[in-house]
C-alpha cells in the first residue's frame, strides 16, 4: 500500500482516507522512505513570505475583535519557544515535571501496549520529554521513526541535535509545520501514535478541540493510536501560580508576542507599558491570560498599513489554558472514534495522560 498523496487535494485525500479505512495499520505497513515523502511535503507548507503575510492577517483580524484577541500559535517564535522552555523548568509550572514523572514510569508500558509504530509529535519543541518515550521504543525496534512537527525551526533544530546525541538510533524527522498541514503525513506512516504532550489541547477552545480530534480521527487508520497530556482540575492557588510565576518569566512569554509584533510587524508598543495577566476562570475551567495596556497606545501593522488605537486599561486576550476532568474527556473523545486504552496519572492527580486508540472506521465526506 503506497498511498500517494495530493495533500492539498481534499478530493484526493478523501479517496485515500476511503482506501485506508478498510485497512488495518498493520496491513497498510510503514512508507518505504519517509524522508522523502517528508521532503516533498515540507515544501508544500507555507513560504516565509506567506507566513509573515499570514501574521500581519491574523493579527489585524484579531485586533478587529471585541474582545481583542491574540492567536496563541504566535507566541512561539526563536524567543517564544525558549522562553517556554524555561517556563517549564520552573517550580511554580508544575505540569512538566508532572507529566515527566508520570512518562517516566510508564514509556515502557506504552510501547509494550502499542508495539513497533512510527511516531509523530504535533508541537514537539526540542523533544525534551519525548526522548523517555523514544527510549522505550528503542528497546522493542532498532530503529524507530519519529516525526517532530512543530512551528519553530529553532526548537526542532535542537530537539534533532539532543536526539541525535542520546538516542542515534531514533531516525529523527523534522517538520517544520502547522498541526492542519502535518495531519495529512498520517496516511503515509503505517501504524501511527500522534503523541500531543504538555496539555497542548488545553489552549483549543471548544470548538477548535471538536475540528482537531476531528481531523486527528479522519487522517488516522484502525489501530493507530494517540497520546494525549491533559492537566486536571485542581485548586485555583496551584493553578494562578504556575501562570503568575515569582520570576516573572511567563509575563516575558507574553509580552514577546508583542515584541514580535514589533519587530516583524514594524510596530512600536512600549511593553513597559503592557501587563500580563492570568486568572482562572471557575465556570469556565480555564486559565485565562491576557495583556492590559497601561496606557493608550497604537499598534501600527505595517505590511497591511492598518492602525488600532488601544485605549488605557484595554485588554488583549492571548491565551487560554483549560483544564480537564477524566471522566468527561474519555466519553468526549469516544464521539470522535478514540477508545481509552490506558489512562496513567501521578498519585497527586495533577496530571494525566490517556493513551488512545483509533476504532471503528470513522468517514466524514466535506
Ligand atoms: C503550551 N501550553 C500547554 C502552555 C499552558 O500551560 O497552557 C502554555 C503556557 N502559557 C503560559 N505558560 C504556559
């Protein structure tokens, strides 16, 4: 089974999808080269030239909103990403070192559960945790595939490099890409896990949850699986605190996006001037992070010479973080074709991960 792909070709994908929903993973077997599919696919994504027009657009649209508002995807630019990864080193964020303890003690597990697959991570960053995962992995297969896709060029550079040194036999593919442009590879790397770590899915809202399960279920075959990190409900001091850290670090992850607002956008916001914020909203389950603007401010877009006069107090939502409880997840995920395999938690219950399998053929004809 050497499925072609026209990836950005609905009509071509949905005969594909036809074709592989019949057929079990370990039928469809794994693509003979895949970094040669992988080549051809990255030069279909977006040009640096429309990636900067796609920025501008955003932007201003999301500037045109009431309430104004950010898309959190921008946030992680070369500062962005290692600013994050600084985040998740400190005391107060305890979802990383949650979710590393809990991987830790259950990789071996999960890829006894699954078998020998290729393995593909939507936001991968520098791979930092995945590598406990591809260890495991590496004791049931010589040399596993592993796709890394994230938006940062730079985190994948140094995910390739870290890999590389303590695991060289892992064949480490980069894809520099959004979640939407990698899914179609899926069809093309025989049996799959999407591993979708650090409760990434937390800064969907609603819907963009119901189009990502969505299409993670329509570009996966029977019997591929997912691995999914969600942070759970908890006190709201524990919560406030790993977005409100003592050093201050998250408040600098915040104003970057306005930084590089300014710098790739030739805006010139005074981030002295802008205050990050992050509350928990209880109703809602969700952290909350926004900007107020100290003083009233323009923000000038100059590729589409738009203007936007904020006025002082103003804010700017860049960022939500929900939080989840199992039960709900577990039947939610159900609609969408995924049985929950295995559900692996810390003794806190602080965080968890699911590990998820592709059911029944799931057919959705746009
Ligand atoms: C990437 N994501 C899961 C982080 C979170 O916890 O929602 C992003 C983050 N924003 C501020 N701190 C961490």
């Amino acid at each position: 089974m050497g499925a072609t792909l026209a990836i950005n070709n609905n009509k071509d994908r949905i005969q594909v999808n036809l074709k592989l929903s019949s057929l079990t993973t370990e039928e469809v077997g794994p693509a003979n080269d895949l970094a040669t599919i992988l080549q051809g696919y990255t030069s279909s994504t977006l040009s640096a030239g429309d990636a900067h027009l796609a920025f501008a657009t955003d932007v201003d649209r999301g500037l045109h909103c009431r309430p104004r508002r950010l898309d959190c995807k921008y946030l992680y630019d070369q500062r962005g990403s290692e600013l994050f990864e600084a985040i998740c080193d400190l005391p107060e964020y305890y979802l990383t070192r949650t979710e590393t303890q809990i991987l830790t003690k259950v990789a071996e597990e999960i890829a006894a559960e699954t078998g020998p697959l290729t393995l593909v991570e939507l936001g991968a960053g520098t791979s930092r945790k995945t590598q406990l995962l591809l260890d495991a992995y590496c004791a049931i297969e010589s040399q596993p595939d592993y796709i890394a896709v994230d938006v940062s060029r730079s985190a994948l550079d140094k995910g390739r490099r870290m890999i590389g040194e303590t695991l060289p036999t892992v064949r480490f593919h980069p894809l520099c890409a959004s979640y939407q442009q990698a899914m179609p590879i899926f069809s093309e790397t025989g049996k799959t896990i999407v591993v979708f770590l650090g409760s990434t899915i937390g800064n969907f809202s609603e819907q963009e949850f119901n189009v990502f399960f969505h299409q993670v279920a329509d570009n996966l075959t029977m019997g591929d699986y997912v691995l999914l990190g969600v942070d759970l409900h908890k006190n709201v001091e524990t919560l406030e605190a790993a977005y409100n850290d003592s050093a201050g670090v998250t408040q600098c992850f915040t104003r970057n996006l306005f930084s590089r607002i300014n710098r790739e956008l030739g805006a010139s916001i005074d981030l002295n001037q802008v205050e990050h914020l992050a509350c928990y909203n209880e109703a809602a389950h969700q952290i909350e992070i926004c900007v107020r603007f100290l003083e009233s401010q323009e923000i000038f877009i100059e590729p589409l010479n738009a203007r936007h006069r904020i006025e002082a107090g103003e804010r700017i939502n860049t960022e939500i973080s929900r939080k989840f409880t199992l039960d709900g997840l577990a039947s939610r995920l159900a609609a969408f074709g995924f049985k929950t395999r295995k559900v692996f938690s810390d003794p806190d219950n602080l965080f968890a991960l699911l590990l998820l399998k592709r059911q029944e053929t799931h057919l959705h004809l746009e």
